[in-house]
C-alpha cells in the first residue's frame, strides 16, 4: 500500500514538474496592459501602439496599450511598480524613469530595486521648433534674443523633470542663456500652446514634432542629437549650430515588474526584437526619426544604471528638485 501511495505522488509530483514549462509557454494567456506614463500621442505612447500591434497578432493576445499620465511619468510608472509580477502589466517609457531619483526627494519607486528590465527600444533625438512668427530663425538668433531678454522669452516642456525640460536647462547652461520654463502634462499638450503662439519655444522630440514641422505649424531650428537626423536632412545640430559637444536624446524602454518570471522576460524580449527586426516596423520607426537600437535586459540595465549616475549632476547643476 506504502509503496501505490509513493508511486502515486511521485507520479503527481512528476507530472507538476512536466507541465511547469508548458504553462510558462502558454503565455500570455490573456490580454496584456502596456501602461505609457503620459498622455497619448506622445512618442512612448505612438511606438508602443505601433509594437503592441504586431505583438498583437505573433501571440494570439490583445497587448491593450493605457495612458496613465502625471506627476512627470511617476504616476504611471510607479502603478507599474506595485503591480502584478505576472507578466500582464509591463511599463513602456522614455529614459524620464532614470532621471526621476535626481529629481525628487521623494520617489515611490526605484528604478533598480521595482522593475525588471525587458527590451530596450531605440532613441529619439530632440527639435527645437519655434512658432512660425517668432523672429528668431536659428540657434544663434534664438541665443542673441534670449540674452537681449533675459527670463522674457518662454518654453515649454512636457513637465517638471521631463526630458525636454532638462535638454533646456542643458542648453541655458551651456549658452548662458535664461528663459522661462512653463512645463506642461506632456508634448501633445505643450505644442499645442506652441502653435497658436502662446509658448514661442519648445525643445519636441522628431517623432511628435515632424508632422507639425512639415505642415508649416511651427519651424525647425536645430535637432539635438550628434547627427543629423535622416527625417530632417536641412536641419542642423544644436552642436553645428555653435553650441560645441551639446546633445541630449531620450531612449525608449520596456520593463516588467520586479519578480517577474525569468521566463516571462526572455519571451517578452524575443517577441519584441522580433517586431523591431520587421522590415516594415525598422522603415516606419526610421520615417519617424526613431534611431533603432532593439537590446535586451542586460543592455537595458545597465544603460538605466548609467543614466542614473549620468543626470544626477546636471539636474544639481540646474538647481531642480521636486517634491
């Protein structure tokens, strides 16, 4: 009888241990909530929408993408941080989620210890766009009026903290410059106030600001990256423009949270490389001035752990902290 009732467990426990990897394949099960922490129509939320499509339709689940904006990405990504560890809540965000421990004094989340990193994505440089009837038509106007007009002249940004506020305060630093800062709850929300004229000035990211510049609603100065940006061959860098070894990109990221099943990770990853690897996806990603870099976990960590030592000092040097 003793020995039936072993052989019986074992059986079981033998049967458990066969269906454990089964059951991890089978994911997702279900649909799976990709929180953007901004509004829609910024670039997070355009490259999740474009990759969550075609992830979509690889493994047979909805990846049902959700705007959770405020308090400069901290809300959306600390709902990321306290979430399931399961695999059906992933967070994709600009590189804010590493500049968020210099900024605040108290953040309810940290970027190492809550998340798991998944896929690193790609980078998009700035544009600094001015409203069409604003008279300055390059860099170096832009700086001879800003300091003809100390603290007059206004810009927008997509928050407190945000990535474009930081760019500014980069290039008031480096130029010697001093504009007003009036931050907005994201870029949707900043250009609009930028094309009717309210707000002259905007540092906007390629992917959102292209389709304005090419309509004529507000006109390109300079792009911030290293290069020239291919969606915008005319226009030069801020560093071309007479601001020597000036650039300030964003990158674009996904992470799980913290716990999340090594397993869940790698096919999280794979499945998402394989969308980046699409020709079609790698021709609309570069139509949309999105440099492709499509990494995984350990790139991804340790660039987050980089860029956490990185803005530390700059955003000290900008005398910018936020409760």
């Amino acid at each position: 009888m003793f020995v039936r009732r072993f052989a019986a467990l074992f059986a079981v426990i033998a049967l458990l241990a066969a269906t454990a990897p089964a059951r991890a394949q089978t994911y997702p099960a279900r649909s799976v909530t990709v929180i953007i922490p901004f509004p829609a129509g910024g670039s997070a939320d355009t490259l999740a929408r474009l990759i969550g499509q075609y992830l979509t339709e690889r493994l047979g689940q909805s990846f049902v993408v959700e705007n959770k904006p405020g308090a400069g990405g901290n809300l959306g990504t600390d709902f990321v941080a306290k979430a399931n560890s399961d695999g059906y809540t992933l967070l994709l965000t600009p590189s804010s989620i590493a500049i968020a421990p210099s900024l605040y004094a108290k953040l309810p989340f940290d970027p190492i210890k809550d998340f798991v990193p998944v896929t690193l994505i790609g980078s998009i440089p700035m544009v600094v766009v001015v409203n069409p009837d604003f008279p300055a038509k390059t860099i170096q106007e832009l700086i001879a009026l800003a300091k003809a007009k100390p603290g007059e002249i206004t810009y927008a940004s997509a928050g407190n903290g945000s990535t474009n506020h930081l760019a500014v305060e980069l290039f008031k630093s480096m130029t010697g410059t001093d504009m007003l800062h009036i931050p907005y709850r994201g870029n949707p929300l900043a250009i609009v106030d930028v094309i009717a004229g309210r707000v002259p000035v905007f540092f906007d990211f390629v992917l959102t600001g292209l389709p304005h510049i090419r309509e004529g609603k507000v006109r390109a100065l300079a792009v911030t990256g290293l290069h020239r940006s291919p969606v915008l061959p005319d226009v030069p860098t801020v560093a071309e423009s007479g601001v020597p070894n000036f650039e300030a990109s964003t990158w674009f990221a996904v992470y799980a949270p913290a716990g999340t099943k090594p397993e869940i990770v790698a096919k999280l990853n794979t499945e998402i490389l394989a969308v980046l690897a699409m020709p079609a996806i790698r021709e609309r990603l570069a139509g949309l001035g999105v440099d492709l870099i499509a990494q995984g976990p350990d790139a991804l960590a340790a660039l987050t752990k980089s860029d956490l030592e990185k803005w530390g000092p700059i955003v000290k040097k900008a005398g910018v902290k936020l409760d």
